[in-house]
C-alpha cells in the first residue's frame, strides 16, 4: 500500500481558515455572526439589476482574461478621480476578488527563498499565499494600543504602531515585496504619511515592491486613506489592490482588481491566466455600472455613513459590556480587549462566546505566526443591519464580568 502524504509539503502546515470554524459554530449554536467579515444586508438594488440586465443581454460568455474594457476603465477612472494616480485601464487586471488578485501577485513576483515582509497581526492569506509562492514570510509586529483595560475610549491612545527599527531590519537582500494593508484588517489603522513614507524609502533603498492591499479604502474614519502608489517613485514598483466586493456589499461576487505600471501587470497576467483565466462576465458588467455611478452620485458618501453609524453603535455596545475598545480608523472591524475575563486563549473565549451567548468574534491570534503571542483580544465586525447588532447587545449582556466558565 502506497503511503505516501496526499498532499504537498507547501500546503501540510496549513490547516482550516479560523473564519469558517466560527461561521460554521455560529450556525451551529445560532449565534449572531459578527466573525466573518460579510454584510448581512441587501446590496445596492441598481447594482443587482445592472447584474440582471447584464444577464438578459446575454453577457454570459468568457470575459477577456484581463477583464472586461468598460470595468477597467471604471476601475482607472475611479483611482484617477480619488487619488491622482494616472492610471491607464491597461494597467488594469480584474480577478476573482482581492483573495485571488494577492494570490496572482505573489505567485507573478516571488522566487523560491525570496522573503515578503508583512505586518502582523496579518491577515489570514498573506502567509500562505507568500508559502505556496515558494517565498518566506518576514513579520514586523503592529503593537496595540496601551491602555485597552479601560472601557473608557477617551483615555486610549488611538492607533496600532510599529517600531521602525524593526522593520528596517526586516529588509534585506532576500526582501523581494512588502505587503502594505491600509486600512488594515484585522486592526482597523490607517497608516500615516510618515509611515508610508518610511516603507516607501525602504522599498526603493532595497528594490523591493510593495503590494498594497486597499480594499477598505472606502471605509475610513480616522484620518486619510493614501495609496503608497501616490508616494514620489512608488508607482513604478507598487501593485495596488481593491474589491468591489466590500465597497457595494457583494462580497459573493467576487470582483477583484489589481492597478500597476506595465511590467508588473504583465507579470501578474502571466499568473492570472492559468489560475482562473477570467470573472464571471455580467457581474464585470454590474460592477462597471456600479464605479461609474459611484462617481457620478452620493454612493461614496452615503456608505461613510453607513458605516460611521454602526462603528459607534458596536463601539458603545462594547464598552457598556466591559470590553476596552479603540475605536478603528478604518475597515468595518473591531478588535475588543477581553483581558477582563482572564481566558487562556482568545480562542477559548471566542468559542465560548459563541456557544453560551451566542454572539460569534473571531480570535486575532489566527493572525499571527506565533498564535501564543498574541493579545489577549477578540475581533467583531459591523457590517451588519442595526438590528443585528442590537440583538448583539442583548445576548452581550449574559456576559458575566469575571472569567468565562467560572462562578
């Protein structure tokens, strides 16, 4: 009998995605599920009917494997709009959402034993997207803020930071990219300008290129979103990623893109090409309709808001139920101090929570290479109706102030 492993060494350490352990015990239990990071709410009504028109015109052959003309043209004019990046839709590649884009750029760029630095508590694909690449995963900690005991947000400083000796450190002659994820998940930052400055200095002192991860760009509260790609001589060697799936609230249809100059949108096609060839045709076709109309309306505007009003509500929920909260510059998470309960593990207490009161967060040390040396917190999204999270609030109040399980 043949007993040799059924799979690769490149994919044997890796095991199953935190996100759909807790999605499945939510269903389970019939916890309200502030985990995953989906809406739980209908997308924009003209979008979906752009997808049903679209499907009436019978749109339903392959797409060009570089994606649709018209959505890459929307997806320029949208950077060129915002930001001043003089974006040509030939420098526009669209993928099966931002999970694929990242996964296409790593595998396009990265070399066996190349290193790729990410900032850590990472989100959750980045290490194993750089691994199957052949590459090697360098991590430079985000340290939280201090104070998180307090329930009272006013005392709190305001941002995750890093040391910046530690992350020129971290560069090196095998240093091949950087991944630069702002606003960040699973944290909520925004890096600064000086931040971004630093990275971008290091980059080019080093040759490497920096693959930003911006799909939350559209979701920031604090402070301003800046594309590394705007920074003096980044452009050249930036590879920019975006989704429409957060932005419209489609996380399902999966409508990814990547932004950069000639040679690295070449390198990323040559990947492109052989994982997924090309998108689903008539959500290209939504999606353009849904840039376009973007620009064009209060769409932007009106998500802010949206978005603003759940973030303060979660925030106030978790306070009153003994959780120390920063609130996030950005993204639609919150990561919560649980220290006052005194659990072993984020784990533990995230299970907990989900089967005893029934509101399911996910435990940030599944973003981390050491889970062990993570803080004790746990992370809860507000995408989610009003009501949703009001019920939240009622099931949170079965939460005893003392240790989980003890009495």
């Amino acid at each position: 009998m043949d007993n040799r492993p059924r799979h690769s060494q490149r994919v044997a350490s890796f095991g199953q995605s935190i996100f759909t352990e807790m999605s499945a015990l939510a269903v389970t239990h019939g916890a309200i599920n502030l985990s995953q990071g989906f809406p739980d709410f209908a997308g924009p009504a003209h979008v979906k009917q752009a997808a049903i028109a679209a499907i009436s015109a019978d749109h339903n052959q392959y797409a060009p494997s570089p994606g649709l003309p018209i959505l890459r043209e929307a997806a320029a004019a949208t950077y060129q709009a915002t930001y001043g990046l003089p974006v040509s839709p030939a420098e526009v590649t669209i993928t099966c959402g931002a999970t694929e884009a990242l996964f296409a750029t790593l595998l396009a760029l990265i070399d066996p034993g190349d290193e790729v630095i990410l900032f850590e508590p990472a989100y959750d694909s980045y290490g194993p997207n750089t691994i199957i690449a052949g590459g090697v995963p360098r991590y430079v900690r985000l340290e939280p803020p201090a104070a998180q005991g307090s329930a009272d947000s006013s005392t709190l400083p305001t941002d995750w930071t890093f040391d910046p000796d530690a992350l020129r450190a971290a560069f090196n002659p095998r240093t091949r990219a950087i991944v630069v994820n702002t606003p960040h998940n699973p944290t909520g930052k925004v890096f600064t300008r000086p931040e971004l400055e630093l990275i971008a200095a290091l980059c080019l002192e080093h040759d490497v290129i920096a693959v930003a991860d911006e799909v939350y760009d559209r979701m920031v509260f604090t402070g301003q979103h800046i594309p590394i790609a705007t920074l003096p001589n980044m452009w050249e060697r930036t590879v920019t990623i975006n989704s429409t799936g957060k932005t419209f609230s489609m996380t399902g249809w999966k409508i990814g893109y990547t932004l950069a100059p000639p040679a690295l949108t070449d390198a990323i096609r040559r990947a492109h090409q052989w994982a997924t060839f090309a998108i689903a045709t008539p959500f290209q076709h939504a999606m353009a309709a849904a840039l376009t109309d973007a620009l064009e309306s209060t769409y932007y505007a009106e998500l802010h808001r949206f978005y603003a009003e759940r973030r303060a509500l979660l925030v106030d929920i978790l306070q009153a139920h003994g959780f120390g909260v920063v609130p996030p510059a950005g993204t639609y998470f919150i990561m919560a101090d649980i220290r006052p309960w005194q659990p072993a593990s984020d784990v533990e207490f995230c299970r907990y929570l989900t089967t005893e009161i029934g509101v399911a967060a996910i435990p940030p040390s599944a973003f981390y290479e050491q889970p062990a040396t993570a803080p004790l917190m746990a992370r809860f999204c507000f995408a989610k109706e009003l009501a949703t999270l009001q019920t939240a609030a009622q099931r949170l109040a079965l939460l005893a102030p003392h240790p989980a399980g003890s009495s």
